[in-house]
C-alpha cells in the first residue's frame, strides 16, 4: 500500500514537473519570412517599382490602366517542414474578396506593403494564402498583422498571384513594434 501511494506521489510529480513543458509545446512557432525559402534556394528581392503612374493619381481609370505585373518566381521553392506546424507570422492583407460589411476573410499574407496591389507580387514562397472566419476589416489593410494557425506546404493561385502556402487563421491581431 505506501510503495502504491510512492508510485502514485511519482506520477503527481512527474505531470506537475511536465505540465509546463506540454503548455509550452501548444505555443505556436515565430517565423519571419526567410524562413518559408529553403536553404539554399535563391533569394529574390522584391521588385518595389509601383505598377501605376502615380503621376495619374487623379484620373484613377489611367493610373488602373496598367496591365498587370508578372509575379516574380510563381513556382518559387517552399520549405517542406513546415506542414502541419503550429506557426505565426506578421504580415501584409491584401484581400481576396470582401463581404457586404466591409470585412476581408480570404486574403494573402505578404512580407511589405503594397504587394500584389502597388508593385508587383513576391515568389510564391513569401506569400500565404489565408481563410479566416473572423476576417479583417478592409479599411485597416495598412496596419501589419500576426497571423496564427496551422501552416499548409500547398500551393494555391488567385487572380493576383501564385502562394505556396495556406493557412486557416486560427488568431489574427494587430503587429505591434516591441
């Protein structure tokens, strides 16, 4: 009977000692945006030359008129390991759709502003293309955003470019300098 209770003491102690190291691992892992390219895959810097003749501002039909840049990299590599993982990464909305009220739930998450709108769009292994339930408002499109949820290694295309990863947003909340 007491080696049943010392055994029992054991367990106790041992799940209090381990509790925090299980809380820990449910912790999404940081990424910035280096680390959706592969080691050793070429790096490519963004293309930031507006698409628009901003000089046209006022007549808004002209400075649209542009025909649409080509996304540098479509098919650009991603990095494998990253499917299934528990991931959050600030980023860039640029909406996809938005509802009646003004809210973007499917948008692609980008690594500057202006991205696939203003220049053209990255390779396909900076941009992640986002579902989210809650959704954004669109009117706050300029401030950066932490996104959480489980990364998906999937490709997936829109009308404004190719992304190399998806993800279900779990949490989405303001990027806030530290």
């Amino acid at each position: 009977m007491a080696g049943q209770a010392r055994s029992h003491g054991v367990w106790l102690l041992l799940a209090v000692l381990l509790l925090p190291v299980f809380s820990w691992a449910g912790e999404p892992r940081e990424l910035d945006w280096p680390a959706l390219i592969p080691e050793g895959a070429p790096v490519i810097p963004p293309q930031l030359v507006p698409l628009h003749d901003l000089s046209q501002i006022g007549n808004a039909l002209a400075a649209e008129s542009a025909p649409a840049a080509r996304q540098q990299a479509p098919d650009a590599p991603v990095v494998k390991t990253l499917n299934g993982q528990q991931v959050k990464i600030p980023g860039y909305i640029v909406p996809l759709e938005v509802s009646e009220e003004g809210r973007t739930t499917e948008f692609l998450l980008v690594p500057y502003y202006g991205a696939c709108i203003h220049v053209p769009p990255p390779p396909s292994n900076q941009i992640v293309h986002i579902f989210s339930e809650m959704g954004v408002r669109v009117e706050d499109l300029y401030q950066p955003y932490w996104i959480e949820g489980t990364m998906q290694v999937k490709a997936s295309s829109s009308e404004l470019a190719d992304a190399g990863y998806q993800m279900e947003a779990e949490k989405i909340y303001a990027y806030e300098l530290k």
